[in-house]
C-alpha cells in the first residue's frame, strides 16, 4: 500500500504460461463487489484453493469474505473488531487461520477460519503492510520502520512479533518496503520496495531468513518495486505504478522470470493497465486467473462500489 510511487515504464515481450484450468461449467465473475458501503477502500486479498476469498479494508479494518462463484463479498470481520481499525496484507495457514497486517495497529491479528480471534502480535511502533507464512513463522513488512518482523509457529500457537531484520540491515535505507514472499523452503524472502518516490529508489530485495542479510536483486527489462507480490515457481508477479506519459499514473503487473538462486529478475511481460482512479495495490491467484485489488487509494473522490476484477491481458 502506497501512493504516487515513481517507476520507469517497461518494454516487455510475450511469455505462454501454462495455468490450472477452471472445472467444466465453473462461471465465475470477472468483477466482484467488495462492498457498496462509502469509504471502504479494500487493499489485500486471499484466494483459497477451494475459492474462498478475503479481503481487507485500509480504511476501517473490517475483512470481507466471499466465493469465487459469487459476485459479491460479504462482511465477515467487521469495522474495529479486536482493535483492528486499518488491515493491509492478508494471507491463509495451512490450517486454515486467517492473518491479517494491521496497518496503523502495528499489529499482526490471527483468526480462526470460524472469525475467533486466536492472537493479536503487537509491534510497537510499526506499520504492518505484508506478510508471508512458512512452516514455522511469519515475516510482516513493516513500511514505517524499514524492516521485517517475525512471529514463531510452533505447536499450533503464534509467538511474539520480534525485529527479524531491522533497516540498517539493508545495504541501502528502505524507502518504503511492501510486498513479500518466501521461497527456497522458507529460507528466502523477496521484498518489494517502492522507495522514496524518486524515480530508480525502488527495488526489489533477497532477504536470508536465516543469516538475516539483505542483497538487491538484479532487475531487468523492467522494475519489480512493487505493492503485491505473487510467486508462482520462477515467475514472480508483482502490481507496479509508473507515469503514463499524460502526466498521470497507471498500474500494471509485471512478470518476472527468477534465477534459481533468486538474484537476478527479468521482466518479460506486463498485463493491461488500470488508471489512478482504481489504483490496485495487491494480486492473488484464482485457477487459471489473477485478481486485482481495486483500492481506490489514489482516487481523487473515492467511490463505492469498490471492487476486485480479473488482471486485464495476464494469467
């Protein structure tokens, strides 16, 4: 989640990605509805294997949950419940439990898939964005402080949320980190910087879990300083904004092809774009399909309904 981030448009060429295809008969809308209530502004999504989607609200902290079959989500944690009064990112266990980045919070909030709040992780000072799960903790940006926290899993219960790599860490000062994922079997991370809003500050860093040490990866063909990130194998997707060349901004997802030992990146595709009014900020994967986010972060007037569509042109 940010706003009005400089990034250099890239030229990108055609990639055939071979993709899980929906079951015979299966519709499912290409625009869900969020909600019809003012002020929303929804930012992470999560898509369940079996079609169960959540969405977040920046704004309130309510999380919204649906189906990919149905066009419009339902309210399942409301506005302000537990103290959570703005969520970002959004991400499922293997057993089902819900977690969920509290924006102004500082604090990690983990569910039952029932709605039961199972722990609430403060870390004070922080502004939480993202996360990603391994088998045995969970890393969270932090877009205030620069770093990454963590929170042991161990024995079906959440630890405490402790500084895992702080900003000093990083070979340069983070300007503002975002998105995240874990590879390598939960030894490596690659986190999305948006930088300071300078155009060439973004980046996209190679965390080790382990030795808790930062590199830059080696970018081509296009910038990966992102809001989302999405994994899948090799090829990591990732929501980028940069000037439309009218003196505006649009936002598309970049395709990236990964080295095996994750330190170099090479853009080879991008989708469709979208326009400042519906500025997405966060991708998840449906079967054969990608979902976007529409925040409406940017838009000069925010207006319902606020929405999740299909990433125009990529799969």
């Amino acid at each position: 989640m940010k706003t009005f981030v400089a990034a250099a448009a890239a030229a990108v060429t055609a990639l055939t990605v071979t993709v899980p295809l929906p079951a015979p008969g299966d519709r499912r809308p290409d625009t869900y509805v969020v909600s019809r209530d003012p002020g929303v502004r929804p930012e992470g999504i999560a898509v369940t294997p079996t079609g169960t989607m959540y969405v977040t609200s920046v704004s309130d902290g309510a999380v919204y949950r649906g189906h990919v079959r149905d066009r419009e989500l339902r309210p399942f944690l409301p506005a302000g419940t537990d103290g959570r009064t703005r969520a970002a990112g959004v991400h499922l266990d293997r057993q089902g439990r819900i977690f969920i980045a509290g924006w102004d919070t500082g604090a990690l909030f983990v569910h039952a898939p029932d709605g039961t709040l199972l722990a609430r992780r403060a870390a004070a000072g922080a502004a939480l964005n993202d996360l990603a799960i391994t088998d045995d903790a969970v890393y969270v940006t932090d877009s205030a402080g620069g770093g990454l926290w963590r929170a042991e899993l161990a024995d079906g219960r959440v630890g405490d949320l402790v500084p895992w790599l702080p900003a000093a860490a990083f070979p340069a000062a983070p300007g503002f980190l975002n998105g995240i994922v874990v590879t390598d079997g939960g030894r490596i991370a690659l986190v999305a910087d948006q930088g300071s809003g300078e155009p060439g500050s973004e980046r996209l860093w190679r965390v080790d879990l382990v030795a808790r040490s930062a590199t830059v990866v080696n970018v081509a063909g296009g910038q990966l300083g992102a809001d989302g990130l999405l994994l899948d194998g090799d090829r990591l997707y990732a929501v980028v904004n940069f000037p439309d060349g009218a003196g505006g901004w649009s936002f598309a997802v970049n395709l990236a092809l990964l080295d095996a030992d994750r330190r170099t990146a090479r853009v080879v595709r991008q989708s469709g774009t979208a326009g400042l009014a519906q500025s997405p900020t966060t991708i998840a994967r449906d079967a054969d399909r990608l979902l976007w986010v529409n925040s409406q972060l940017n838009a000069a007037a925010p207006a319902p309904p606020f929405t999740v569509t299909v990433v125009p042109g990529l799969c």
